[in-house]
C-alpha cells in the first residue's frame, strides 16, 4: 500500500500533536519557517527526465532533517509548464501521484490531455520528485539486478518452505536499506515529505498552496493541511488513505487486499459477461480457472524465460487499479490460453535494468516502515494473513511479502550507533587536525546524542492524529470510488470526518484509482469548479459510474491510464 505523516505552521500545534509524530523530522517551533527558502530558478531540463523544451525544471534544496535546518542539505528535482492562458492565471498546481516513491516529474505534460486542458489555462503545472525518488536524494535499499530477477513466483497458499525463504528476503532487504541509508534513512519519512511541500510552496513564490494529491499523495497532503491550514489555498484529495492512525500502515494494507479481491471479482464478472468475445467462460469460476491454469503453465515453464507467477500477478494487478486495463489483460488471457504468447509478452514481459523499480519500491519500503509501528513478530503477520487468505487470496500474500521489510526495520537509534561507530572508524584512519573525518565523528556523535535525548522524552512516536478544527481549514475537495482496490472508500469517509467543512464527491458503483479530470464528466465538473472557481459541492455528492470498458477497445485508453493520478502500482 502507501501512505503518510508532515509537520507545519498549525497556529495551535500542542506539544501532544507534536509528540505524535514519526520519528526523524521533530521541530523546535511548529509555527517557525522549516529552514532558509530560496526562490526557484528554472531552466533546461537535464536529459534523463525526457521532457520536451516546454517544460523547465529547477532544483529545489531542503534539510534533511528539519530539527537541523542548517545540517546536511538534499536537493529535489522540480518540473514546470507555464499557465497556458497568462491572463487567466491563478498561480501553482502542485501535483503527487502517490506511492509513496512515484514522481511527478511528467505531470507538467498533463496540460495537453484534452480533460486537463482547462486546468492548464489557469495554473501553472508544476511536478517533483519527493526525496529518495529519481535523482532527489535517491534511496536504493538493494542491487537493480537482484531486484529485477525473474521469473518469480506467486503462490496464493505458499507452503512453510517458502514463507521462510520470503522471510529471509524481507529481513536481508531491511539490511540492505539499513547500510546503503545509514543513518539518513529515518528521515525519508512522509513529515518530511509534506515539509519538503511547503518549502516547495515558498520557493515558488506561493503564500498559499493549491495542491493535488492522489492515493498516497492524499495522506501527506492531509498531514499537511492539519499542520499547515493557514497555508491552503486549495487541496484535492483523490483516492483517499484511511488517515486513522491506527491503520497506518498494516491495517491499511490488510484492509487493501480484501478490497483487491472484491475488484478482481468485477473484473472476472466481466470477461464472464463477454463469452462472445473472450471464450473464457460465462461464469466468474470459470474465468479463475482459466487464469489459474496460466499461473500454472508459466510455473512450469515460465514465458521467454522471464514471465513466470510473479510477472502474471503483476500484471493482472492492474485490473484492480483501472478498468482501462480490463479489455487488454482479458485479450492477453484468452489469446494464452490459446497458445499465443505474444500480447501476455507485450503486457507482462520485466523491461528496464531494474534501477527505477527498485529505487521506488525502496522509498515505498523506507516511508512506510519508518511513518508507524509494524507487527516485529512473523507470528503476527502469518497468523492475521493465513486467515485473511482464506477469503481474499489474490493479492493478500503478495501485499504481505511488498511490506515485510517493516517487520525487520532498523531503529533510529540503532543507525546512530552505526553512524557513529562509522565515523570513528574513518577517523582512525585519517590524518588528525582539522581533516573531514573530525566534522563527520562531530555530527555523528550529535547525532547519537540528540536520538538518544529525543527517545527519552519521547519514546516511540506514531502517526499523527490528521484533523482540523471548524474554519481552520479551506474547504477542500475529496474524490472517490466506491469499489476503489487500492485506496478503499471507507477512508474517505474518515477523512471527511477529520477535516471539517471537506465536500466529498463519490463514483458509485466504481473502482478506477484516481478519478480526477478522467472519464466521468460529473466527477470532472465537480473539480473544475473547484480549481478554476473555488466551488465545493455540498457535503457529499454522488456521480453515476464511468461506462464500462468495451470489448476490443484500443490500448489507447489504458495507456492513458498510466498518466492519471494514481499511485505506484504494487508487485515486486
């Protein structure tokens, strides 16, 4: 799953507020600027992000741990596109797809999508990489190629020999995390990423902020607005994380896999419904079985050598985030099942050397074990996802095996020691007086120290508690479906509750991730009115359902997909 905590200038931030906050980003003064902000300057963007001459990008610098705003420094990558209509401008639309570890660094060329074009007269477009994500300070917890091995497999019941292998996997990746990060891994962490938002909102010349967030990019965005309330201008949330404190995150994740077993079911229901086209059979169970015997050919022997169990599921996984997805994977089916290869190729086939898919699985792991406290115990993990597989087997143990590196998670204070004991080391090995060793033992023993003091006084730190008072707040606007896998409706609901005067607008009957200026017109007119007018519906609003997929239509619509707000799609 994904998800997050920030910190800002609540105007009433008490010290219990604040004392509930994940470890890694504590502040003197909540009310105080985070560190030094220095306008943005934007040029030519560097090659590697593959953005046209329209789009400029600047780089953004930001403490790496806001306690010690004038410590260690990280910078962020950013990326504009101009308001398209100057006339008409309104200022900034900050963007976060979510994950946590997805970039937004592309989300400039939205503008020239027909249902963004609007948006695009009146804002200026304007995405980054959160830290650890891309070239901001990337985080990688193990080698690309290791990652990227396949085929892998997927056994929805696995046997005891293989939850021990996973088991080992999980606690070497947390290791890995650990010495590749060193001490600076507790501070990728979503406080620090919704700071990094607001250092972003003044460097932009912003007083206040006009910000999308989908999926994960709504928890932070939400830890933001009860922290920073004064500094809103408008917030659209879509695609909500339950913000409960107590979900956050391995109840939330428990709670994502009985939600992808619902939407795999609608989508089973639909390929049934399309006999004619598919021959799959007319029924939901004979659907299964057809997928159920592609698990087992691609077991036996996996498709080019590379597709196996694990890349199948991955790619199956899709039809629980978009619809669009839903004509292209059943095609891919019905043409394996029929001894043609080449669209399950085309769609499930591993490309890449593996270095982005690692790197974001890597920000995903570090932001979610270091937001909140995980079950330590296998026991725990093993006894609660036994008995939710019963009902749920799709993706529970895959979800299980994505977030067990958080059962084996460092703790700050133990990473300070080996900081620390680092730094001795390269001390010893140094000419004395003066040398840059001397400076590194220096913050090193700060370090320890200070993690030491804050642990005493505060203990291990949860969530925080996201909630604004009565007028606090804008009104903001939240968007949902109700049949969304990834983020599941009740969390919308919750997060209404937790930010008074919040209008909510729902796609019944629907499960695409990330509903925003896509295919329903009512779901559109609700944000339009928003952004470019500042309109809230009432409390709550519903929309009928998008149309459903159409048998054979063009990858055209799944492509698109790809570039909505939606969070990083899971499978390792």
């Amino acid at each position: 799953m994904r998800a997050l905590a920030l910190y800002g200038a609540l105007g009433s931030l008490v010290l219990s507020g604040l004392a509930s906050a994940p470890a890694g980003g504590a502040v003197r003064d909540p009310a105080a600027p985070p560190a030094p902000v220095h306008p943005l300057t934007f040029g030519r963007c560097a090659a590697v992000e593959h953005l046209p001459p329209s789009v400029e990008c600047g780089t953004l610098t930001v403490p790496l741990d806001y306690a010690r705003p004038n410590g260690k420094k990280i910078k962020l990558t950013v990326s504009r596109a101009r308001a398209t209509a100057p006339r008409e401008r309104q200022g900034a639309l900050v963007f976060n797809p979510g994950g946590p570890g997805a970039s937004s660094m592309q989300f400039p060329l939205y503008g020239t999508l027909p249902t963004w074009h609007r948006a695009a007269r009146a804002y200026d477009f304007v995405g980054y990489a959160p830290r650890g994500v891309g070239r901001s300070a990337p985080l990688s917890c193990q080698d690309p190629k290791e990652f990227a091995q396949a085929p892998t497999d997927s056994p929805r019941h696995p046997s005891e020999a293989f939850k021990r292998q996973k088991v080992a996997e999980a606690r070497a990746y947390a290791r890995g995390c650990a010495q590749r990060a060193g001490a600076d891994l507790p501070f990728y962490n979503s406080v620090n990423n919704a700071r990094d938002l607001d250092m972003l909102r003044a460097a932009l010349g912003e007083k206040k902020l006009t910000f999308m967030g989908a999926s994960y990019g709504t928890y932070f965005g939400a830890v933001y607005a009860t922290l920073f309330p004064g500094h809103v201008r408008r917030m659209i949330f879509d695609s909500v994380v339950n913000p409960e404190p107590r979900q956050i995150w391995y109840r939330n994740n428990l709670d994502q896999s009985t939600a992808f077993e619902r939407r795999w079911h609608d989508w089973l229901r639909w390929v049934a419904k399309h006999h004619a086209t598919y021959h799959l059979g007319t029924t939901e169970q004979a659907v299964q079985r057809a997928y159920d015997g592609a698990l087992e050919r691609v077991r036996r022997k996996p498709v080019n050598g590379r597709i196996g169990p694990g890349q199948l599921q991955s790619a199956f996984l899709k039809t629980g985030y978009n619809d669009a997805f839903w004509p292209m994977r059943a095609e891919a089916l019905a043409k394996f099942s029929r001894g043609d290869a080449r669209p399950l190729i085309a769609q499930a086939m591993p490309g890449g050397d593996g270095r982005a898919e690692e790197n974001a699985n890597a920000v995903y792991t570090a932001v979610e074990c270091n937001d909140a406290a995980w079950p330590r115990s296998w026991r725990t993990w093993d006894r609660d996802n036994t008995a939710l597989a019963r009902t749920a087997p799709f993706e529970t143990w895959d979800n299980v095996w994505m977030n067990l590196p958080c059962a084996f998670w460092p703790d700050r204070r133990e990473l300070a020691a080996h900081d620390l004991a680092d730094a001795v080391r390269h001390t010893a090995h140094r000419a004395p007086g003066g040398s840059p060793a001397a400076g590194e033992l220096a913050d090193a023993s700060r370090r320890a120290a200070a993690t030491d003091l804050d642990d005493a006084l505060h203990g291990q730190r949860g969530p925080l508690d996201v909630r604004t008072e009565p007028g606090a707040l804008p009104p903001v606007l939240l968007l949902a479906a109700e049949r969304d896998a990834a983020t599941p409706y009740p969390g919308a609901l919750e997060l209404q509750r937790r930010l008074a005067g919040s209008s909510l607008v729902t796609e019944r009957g629907a499960g695409t991730h990330g509903i925003a200026l896509g295919d329903n017109a009512c779901v559109n007119k609700y944000v339009e009115a928003y952004l470019l007018h500042g309109k809230v519906p009432g409390h709550r609003v519903y929309c009928a359902p998008r149309a459903e997929p159409v048998p054979g239509q063009s990858p055209q619509r799944a492509r698109q997909a790809l570039v909505q707000p939606v969070k990083g799609m899971k499978g390792k």
